[in-house]
C-alpha cells in the first residue's frame, strides 16, 4: 500500500510538470468542463504515460525501468521501429487507477558516427547509473530526479545536427527524461464523446492541431486500439552559451479501447480493463513518435 502511496505522489509530480510545459493540456481539460463532458479534471482515466530515452551505457530503458518496476510494474510486450532505430517495451501498472508506461530507447549504435560522437560527448558525463543511487522509496526525490538534467545543456549546434538524422535524439538531448505524453482514455468519456473520431471532432472544433501521420486516427490491424496525438507546441528552449530557438515540447494522445470479442455480452457499464484491448500496436506508435516531429509541427494548418 505504501508502494503505491509513493506511485501516486511521483505520478503527480510528473504530471504538474507536464502541464505547466503543455498548453495544450488545459485547454483540452478547460474544454471539457465548458461542454460538461466531464465536471472536473479527476474524472479522466489516463491510459499510459510515455518516456524517451538513449541506448546508451548507465542510462536507456535497463536504468529508466527500475524505478517502476521497484512501484509493482510488470514489463510486458517489445517493440521495434526500425526507420526510426528505437526500442520499446510497455508496462502493466500495479492496479488500474495507475497508467500504463511506454519506456522507448534510441539504438544511437545504428546512427552515423557524427551523431554518436555529438550524443556520446553529453552522455558520457553519466558514470554510472543514476538509479542506483536512488533511494526508490523517497517518492519526492524521484520524481525531482525525473525532472532533472542528466549532462549538460547542449549547444544548439550540436541539437540542429542531430535533428537531421534523428529527431528523436534531438528531442531527448534536450528535453531528457520530461514527461513525452500522457493519454486520455476516451472509452471512459460520456455517450456521444467516446469514440475517437467523436472525439476528434470535439478536439478540432476548439482548435487543437492533430497529428494527421498515417492519418488522425491510427488503428490496430485487429481494430481494437484506436489512437490520435496532437501535435507537440514549440517550446522556447535556451541553449548553452544562452542561445535560445524554438523545438518540440511534448503532446497529448488520446486512446480508445474496444472491448474484446469474447467479452461483447458484458454491458458497457460493467467492462473493466481486463474486458478491453491491452498492449499496443507498433504501426501505431510508429507514427504517433511524429507528434514531435518537425514535419507535423511545420505543416500547413
């Protein structure tokens, strides 16, 4: 019970950090309570959280997932994204009022020299891993830990070099460990709103930018897991010697899971998490990865 007193206190951390970085994360809130789809912000389900890491020695997803596997979480399925050279696995939380994670690692062996000499050069200052010299139980120092800087503040040469060949590494020399996005759970939302592409709807009538990569709404081969993101917000990022340009913050996803075949004769009302489609879809989370993407983010609107 303590394990997840502690949970609840890192997961609100992370949170009031992210919205404070998100804009578009209370307006979306702020909207719902104006149309009276939901009366207040705790009547959300967030179905998974996602974090971006490097493959590096001391840090990736080897050192990242220790903190929620110490919190009850259990690592489930692998994911790979070949073009983009990223790993990934999810994680079950320990009871449902708790979010999934989506752990992902650039492979920064599969980049071109250049680019692993530039992530290598900041990477390299991280000795050992930082985890271990956590102590896991102390809820607040972890998630002051997961807003802190790992190396140095890059130069945004270094940041313009790597956005050429991984946009992905440039989003995390520079962001880190920050919160990459949490998900609403739209199945949870009131008649008339909880089907995505209803949703969407409510979404684009107040003016949120979704990220249209393999179209809005990215559907699992099975058609269980329906998925949309927004596309991130630039955010004004200061960079060594105090030079400052605008990148890619983090975004909004929004999930719909449909309940599984064999389940179908449960009413609505009673269908808990185990009734529904769980994991996800790489095809899926391929393209949602362009939420950040320089090529969303500079698209006509």
């Amino acid at each position: 019970m303590n394990n997840h007193k502690n949970l609840s206190i890192v997961m609100d951390a992370l949170m009031t950090m992210y919205a404070e970085r998100v804009p578009d994360v209370k307006k979306i809130i702020h909207d719902l309570i104006t149309e009276n789809i939901i009366s207040d912000r705790n009547q959300i389900r967030n179905d998974h959280i996602a974090f971006r890491t490097m493959g590096v020695p001391q840090l990736g997803i080897a050192s990242l997932e220790k903190i929620f596997l110490h919190y009850g979480y259990v690592r489930k399925d692998h994911y790979a994204f070949a073009s983009k050279k990223l790993d990934a696995y999810w994680y079950a939380p320990p009871s449902e009022e708790f979010p999934r994670i989506f752990l992902s690692e650039l492979r920064v062996q599969d980049l071109s020299k250049e680019a692993q000499d530039i992530i290598f050069s900041y990477t390299k200052e991280v000795t050992s891993d930082p985890v271990d010299s956590l102590d896991l139980n102390d809820a607040v120092a972890v998630g002051n830990f997961l807003h802190q800087p790992l190396w140095r503040i890059p130069s945004k040469e270094d940041y313009l070099k790597l956005l050429e060949e991984s946009e992905y590494a440039a989003w995390v020399i520079y962001n880190r460990y920050y919160l990459n996005h949490y998900t609403i759970s739209v199945h949870y939302l009131k008649e008339g709103y909880n089907q995505l592409h209803q949703f969407n709807e409510f979404l684009e009538r107040n003016g949120i930018v979704l990220n249209n990569s393999g179209g809005k709404i990215k559907v699992s081969p099975d058609g269980l897991l329906l998925q949309s993101s927004t596309v991130a917000q630039l955010v004004k990022a200061t960079f060594a010697g105090n030079e400052v340009h605008d990148i890619a913050g983090s975004y909004v996803e929004f999930a719909e899971r449909k309940v599984l075949p064999e389940f179908a004769h449960i009413p609505e009302g009673e269908r808990k998490r185990e009734h529904l489609r769980e994991g996800f879809e790489a095809n899926n989370a391929d393209k949602i990865f362009e939420s950040t993407f320089t090529s969303q983010i500079n698209r006509p609107q």
